[in-house]
C-alpha cells in the first residue's frame, strides 16, 4: 500500500464517542491490518497492528469498561 492510499482520509474514523476536544485516535481499515493514527497529527504517521491483536485489545477495554466502580 502506498503512502497516498494509507493517508487517504476515506479510510480513516473516528469513534461515535468522540467529544471534539481533538484527543482522539482515528483508525482505517487497511485490509488485513488496522491502522491508527492522532488527530491532532495525522502526518507523524501511522501505527498498524494485525487485525487479531485489534480485536483482542477492543475485548480487553470493553471488559475493562465493563468494571469501572
């Protein structure tokens, strides 16, 4: 994948729970992997994990959510 189709801005979102206070993480679906990257800059670059380490760590923080007192 190219540096210009993995900045496209079409494949990148932002949680639903977003509050625009800019703190925010956006990930892309970047076929096979997950792609994560800063709002507030989204030219330092981009952080990819496999698609099983992804859906391991949503599990993780939902159970940890899930928990808070």
């Amino acid at each position: 994948m190219s540096r210009a189709e993995l900045m496209d801005d079409k494949r990148w979102f932002t949680s639903s729970y977003s509050n625009g206070t800019g703190n925010c993480v956006e990930v892309a679906d970047l076929d096979g992997a997950v792609g994560l990257r800063d709002t507030k800059d989204r030219e330092a670059g981009v952080v990819t994990v496999g698609v099983t380490q992804w859906r391991t760590f949503l599990a993780a923080a939902e159970e940890l959510y899930r928990h808070q007192p």
